[in-house]
C-alpha cells in the first residue's frame, strides 16, 4: 500500500508572498466595500498550485498566530526588527485561515508557538507511515529534512519550486539537516533578530560544525581555535547559547489530530458559487476552471 503524502503548508509565508506578489503591482482584488483580499486569493490559489503538482493525499496549514512566541520571553529582539503588516492585510489574516476551512484544508496554529513548530511536529507525528513535502520560505526548515521529508522553497510565481531533499543537503551543506540549527547558532539570523556570534558569517559558522559537529563540540576544542575566533566565541558564549534555543524548531508538540482528518477533500460546484459570494472571483474561476 501507498504511503499518504502530507503537504504542510507555512501559512504565513504563502500568505505574505501572494500579498506583495499583487501589492507590488497595485492589484489588491478589492470587494465592493473596498477590502483587499490579494493576499488570501493568493495564498489559495498557491496552495491548489502546489496540490496540483506535488499531489498530496493530505494537507495541514499551519500558522503563526501573533508576534508574541516562546522565543520572544527568551530574546526580547526575536522577530522585533520586523515592519508591522500593511493595513490593506490585517483583516487577511482572519481570512486565509477561513477560505483554508472553507477550501476543506485544516488550519494548525497556537498563540506563544510558531508554525515552525507545528510544522516539525507534524513530521513526527508519523515518521515512518508518511511522506512529507513542507511549502515554505523559510530556510530554517532545512533542519527538518529526513528520508520522508521534502522542502518545496517558493521561488518565483506559482509554479516554482527549489526541492530539497536530505541528500541534496547533505552534497551542498556536508552536514546533517539537524546540524543546521547549530550552524544558525554561529552565525545569527538578521530576519529573525538575533545576533548569533558577532563576526563569525555563514562561511565559518558552516566549517566549525562540519569540523566540531555541534556548538558544544566548537565550545569543547574551542582552545584549538584561531585566537580571533577564540574571543569571538568567548565574548558571545551567552548570545551563542541563546541563538541554539532560538535556532531550534520544536517537534515535540502534542498533536491531536488523526490522518483522515486532514485528507485532501473533494470539490464540488457549489464551493464557485460560495467563493463568488465571498467576492474572491479569481478563487471561484480558478475552482470553476482547474479543480471541478
């Protein structure tokens, strides 16, 4: 018997991709009461997209649910760098996660966690029964990769993808994909705020844990060290420690979902209609032209 394939989705990179895709260009798809729904008609359309082409048996769309995390009660400067949303995508929010219920794709999301998160523990949830492709934009992810675990990175439109595997990472990183965490420790991550080891870039932080296999194992020969990377690490031992934490997606959240919840529905004409409504006429000739 086939194994399920489950696609999990980063609902709010695919979300924040379709708005800027559109808001770039001015089209904002507004409803007669003039709100923008550019973002969520996007992010459905990208999800039928990536179903259609990686042809999934079962989707699960996880999601971010506020600025407020964890990681933010340990790094008060985690994510604080980033500009507030738009005003014409606050009320996007709300919206994707209702026209993914209505699409019959379940939403995932927990305020203080992170879709990451959730997205880490799905893969666990049935390690050895299923296959997994994640759709992200987020390079974090690579630390996810395992034998049934695929990265489809969103490049351009609708229809590119940059696929990882384990092996591929492995031939371009010469490490393990939970190694990655340790390499992110060294070098920061400006999109999400934290420093890391200050002077220390992707180039050396990569050759340290191919070299020394963890933080912990740089930390252990750190008297092996060039002196200048010797004080590097030793002005910032704290921040190093802290970034690790930081670095790490949780997989270990308890899960209550069974696989036949989250199998890819079927369509009917009816969901057209709804969606023309809803005012997403691009969503409802999508569905008209392409999935019924």
């Amino acid at each position: 018997m086939e194994k399920p394939h489950i696609m999990l989705v980063d609902g709010m990179a695919v979300l924040f991709r379709s708005y800027f895709a559109t808001a770039g260009v001015g089209q904002f798809f507004r409803t007669e009461s003039g709100l923008a729904t550019n973002g969520v008609q996007g992010f459905a359309r990208h999800v039928l997209t990536a179903k259609s082409l990686m042809k999934p048996t079962h989707i699960a769309v996880c999601w971010d649910m506020g600025a407020h995390t964890f990681r933010t009660d340990l790094f008060d400067g985690y994510k604080a760098n980033r500009p507030a949303p738009p005003e014409d995508m606050l009320h996007q929010f709300d919206q994707a996660r209702e026209v993914s219920e209505l699409l019959g794709w379940k939403n995932y999301g927990e305020k203080g966690i992170e879709a990451d998160d959730f997205i880490g523990s799905f893969t666990k949830k049935w390690p050895d029964e299923a296959d997994y492709t994640i759709i992200t934009g987020d390079k974090d992810m690579l630390q996810l990769l395992n034998p049934s675990v695929k990265i489809a990175f969103m490049k351009k439109g609708f229809h590119i993808y940059d696929l990882y595997t384990e092996a591929r990472f492995g031939e371009e990183y010469g490490i393990l994909p939970e190694q990655f965490a340790d390499v992110k420790a060294f070098m920061g991550d400006p999109s999400d705020g934290y420093p890391g080891v200050k002077g220390i870039g992707p180039k050396t932080a990569l050759q340290l844990i191919q070299r020394y296999g963890s933080v912990e194992g740089v930390l252990e020969h750190i008297e092996d060290l060039k002196p200048a990377q010797k004080k590097k690490i030793e002005e910032h031992q704290d921040m190093l420690a802290l970034s690790k934490k930081l670095a790490v997606i949780k997989d270990d959240l308890q899960l209550d979902v069974a696989l036949e919840e989250i199998a890819v529905p079927d369509y009917s004409s009816d969901l057209v209609r709804i969606c023309d409504e809803r005012e997403f006429r691009l969503l409802a000739r999508l569905l008209e032209k392409s999935f019924i």
